[in-house]
C-alpha cells in the first residue's frame, strides 16, 4: 500500500504506481478520522493508451481507471460519509457534478440487481460523458485551473469532512503552463486544508513532470 499522509497541508506525493499491489493499481489505506470529500484529477489524453509495462493492464488507462475504482471500493467500505467530484482532461478539460458515494452505490445496486462490484463501478466510470476528452495534448494547468476553482467555490466542501485530492497521469505534460498554477494551486490545498496525492501512472510514468 501506498503510505498516506496525515498533514493535510502536504502539496504532493509522488509515487509510480508500477510494483505496488494488485498489479499496480494503486491503493492506500483510506481510513479517516472524519467523513470526507474526494476529487479526482484523471488524465484521459492520448499518451495514456499506451502500454502499463507491468503485465496485468493493457494500458496506463486500464490501471488508471482500475486505480479509480479500488479507491472508491475502499472509501465505501470504510463507511463514512464520503463526497466526491471528478476532473478529466488531456488538451481541455472536463467534470463531474458532485456525487455522494453511497448515493451512487444504491443507484447501482438498484440498477444491476446485486450488490455493487469493480466491474459495475468500472462500467459506470467508463459511461460518464466528462471522462470523453478531445485532442492529443496534455494539459495540467487547464486540470488544476479547473480543479482550483471547484475546491474555491466550496461545492464540493462540506463542513467536518476532510478534503483529500487524488492526481493521476503519465507524468508527461506537453502544453500550458504549469509553473504558474503550481503555485496557485499549492495556495488552494493549504487554504483549503486539503491532502493531496499525486499518482505516477505506469511503469513508464515521469515523476520529474
């Protein structure tokens, strides 16, 4: 498992996902004193259809997207009371409306008849209109730009809950400019008390980016 940390101040730790658990998909002990809200920050572009390297996924997106659904298999189980929201992007950007876990478990269940599974989370995932991202580049200022405001205008915030941003690509951004809204969005996690992960995604993933 991945070591999480409990400084809810941290801007960003950086860890391949190549040789963890489950054939790399990422996992961490998600247990929180306190209910909690999530975002997402998935990239979707190009680059993350080539090959994993780790012989289980076909693709960076397949661990990607596997990475996703064991982390809302584990924040469901834990049984507190989570909120989450998701931003796509690649060239642009996209994102979710903000969606209350247990909500969308019960919405499965009672869709697909039984209790719900990876597969339907992974079915479910793969549906949802914001995670369709056209154009080749990468861009991680239009992600955290998009993600920064989202956090600011407080719809995802609820009082009590600890806020906790996942960040999950290739590691290879190829247009924008990240220098200006790292900084920004260093301000945005500490303003906002907020623990942020940022996930190397194959075994191929540029951590320096």
């Amino acid at each position: 498992e991945v070591p999480i940390g409990q400084d809810q101040n941290t801007v960003a730790l950086l860890a391949a996902v190549n040789g963890l658990p489950s054939g790399g998909e990422a996992t961490h002990d998600t247990s929180l004193s306190t209910p909690v809200n999530v975002m997402m920050v998935l990239d979707f572009s190009a680059s993350m259809g080539n090959p994993s390297g780790d012989g289980n996924h076909d693709s960076n997106l397949a661990v990607m997207e596997q990475s996703v659904v064991n982390l809302m298999l584990q924040y469901h189980a834990q049984g507190s009371d989570v909120n989450m929201q998701f931003v796509a992007f690649g060239q642009g950007e996209s994102h979710s409306s903000g969606i209350n876990l247990e909500a969308l478990f019960d919405f499965l269940k009672a869709e697909n008849g039984h209790p719900v599974t990876a597969t339907d989370l992974g079915n479910w995932l793969a549906n949802q209109s914001w995670t369709h991202i056209s154009g080749n580049a990468t861009n991680y200022e239009t992600a955290l730009t998009d993600a920064n405001a989202l956090w600011n205008s407080g719809g995802l915030q609820t009082a009590g809950h600890d806020n906790v941003t996942y960040f999950m690509s290739d590691g290879v951004s190829n247009t924008g400019n990240d220098s200006s809204i790292l900084s920004i969005w260093a301000s945005a996690l500490a303003n906002n008390h907020i623990t942020s992960w940022a996930i190397g995604v194959g075994t191929n993933a540029d951590l320096s980016s």
